[in-house]
C-alpha cells in the first residue's frame, strides 16, 4: 500500500513552492516512510547507486576543505567515520590515518576495492568494528537524516560519542522539519546530544554555504557542520 501511494504521489503535477511543500508532508507521513535503512542503502549500492549528491562537487569539495583544515590544525592523527558510503568524500579527505565503516557491506567492499593500495586507510562493516577501536575525531557526514528508526539512530548517537577521544563532527541537518524524500527524517539531534552526552559540548556550528534550495536540490544541502568536544579530564 505504501508504495502504491507513494507512486501516485510522484505523479502528481507539482508547481510552484506551496505545492512542493504539500507534496514533502504527505511524504513525510510515518507510513510512507522507509520501515529498514540499512536494507535501503545495501540495496542502493548493490544496484549501483551512489552516496548522494552531498559526496560529490561542491558539496563535497566544501566538506573536505573544512574537515581538511580541521584535521590539520588540531593535529588529528586518527579518524573514525560512521557511515563511509562510496568513497568519494573519502577521496578528498587528507587524513593520517582513517578506519571507515558503513551498514552496507556493498558501501565497505567499495571502499576497500577504491582504496586497496592505501595502507592509511581501513574499512569495516558496521557490525564487525574492533570493540575497542577509538578515535580523536569520529564523524558522522549526511547519516544522520538517513536514520528513519528511532531504535537505529539512537545505537548510531551513542557509538559515534563513545568511540571518541576528543572530538566528534557532524554535517547533518538540526531539524524536525518534514523531509524530502521516504529515506530521510530530519532530527534535532543536538537535543539527544544535551539529554544523552552532557559532558561534551557544542564548540561550533559553520552553517552551509549552498543552503538547501529545491530548485537545485543535487548542489544545495540542509546540513551544517555541528563540532562537539569532550573537555579534558
């Protein structure tokens, strides 16, 4: 049933703002919604699809040159990324050492056939991360939408925090806005950050410089980088 209607919704004539906006609320509805996120991403890949618009032009070259930059000048030696996708932010990315995992085994084998004659770089399948793997810098780049179950985002919240040392990144939207598409849901996710990590504290926000326009939706972006730090002991 829910793809049925939403097959009726997309054939829908849709002009003007109001009537993109009417069309995003009946999208939104919780029962339109992807039930199993990671089941959607394994079988993206599997079909040959990619991470997104946000992994690639200028999006991803804004990305990486804060990240870049960020590594540089706090002298971040290790980098933990959940939710590595294709590779193709990674391949901008100049970090000393980096271990990447994704949900979707297609995302990982990817990632380790693109990087195979990198030694800096590691790749693994969510499930099978090192127990005790840490990170200075844990990242989390245009996942946290994609979490449609409470159940999931939660477990990803709490590892991203946990496996860190000092900081975690995140480039996400901040929002409980309806979303544009069934695989997204916007969340306000600095709120379980407050409720949930109370030790770390938000040290800065850089906003967007291509804020999110839906007549250009593959090179604007709803997401801001959010930068969390957990005060020394």
């Amino acid at each position: 049933m829910a793809i049925k209607v939403k097959e009726a919704v997309e054939r829908i004539p849709v002009v003007g703002p109001a009537a993109r906006r009417l069309v995003m609320a009946v999208l939104a509805r919780s029962d339109l919604k992807i039930r199993d996120s990671a089941a959607y991403w394994e079988k993206r890949y599997r079909a040959g699809g990619n991470s997104g618009a946000g992994s690639y032009d200028r999006l991803a070259e804004f990305k990486a040159a804060y990240l870049n930059e960020f590594v540089r000048t706090r002298d971040v030696q290790e980098v933990l990324e959940f939710g590595c996708g294709d590779g193709s932010q990674l391949a901008l990315a100049q970090y000393p050492h980096y271990v990447g995992c994704d949900v979707a085994h297609a995302a990982v084998e990817l990632c380790r056939a693109r990087f195979t004659d990198d030694p800096t770089k590691q790749f693994y399948v969510v499930g099978d991360l090192p127990g005790d793997l840490t990170a200075e810098l844990v990242l989390s780049l245009d996942v946290i939408f994609h979490l449609v179950e409470d159940d999931v985002f939660d477990r990803y919240m709490t590892e991203l925090f946990d496996r860190s040392t000092r900081f975690v990144v995140v480039y996400s939207s901040n929002t409980d806005e309806p979303a544009p598409a069934l695989h997204v849901r916007h969340r306000p996710f600095t709120r379980w950050v407050d409720e949930n990590r109370p030790d770390w504290k938000l040290v800065e926000h850089v906003p967007n410089p291509y804020p999110y326009d839906e007549n250009h939706p593959k090179t604007t972006s709803f997401a801001d980088f959010f930068v969390f730090e957990r005060p020394a002991d």
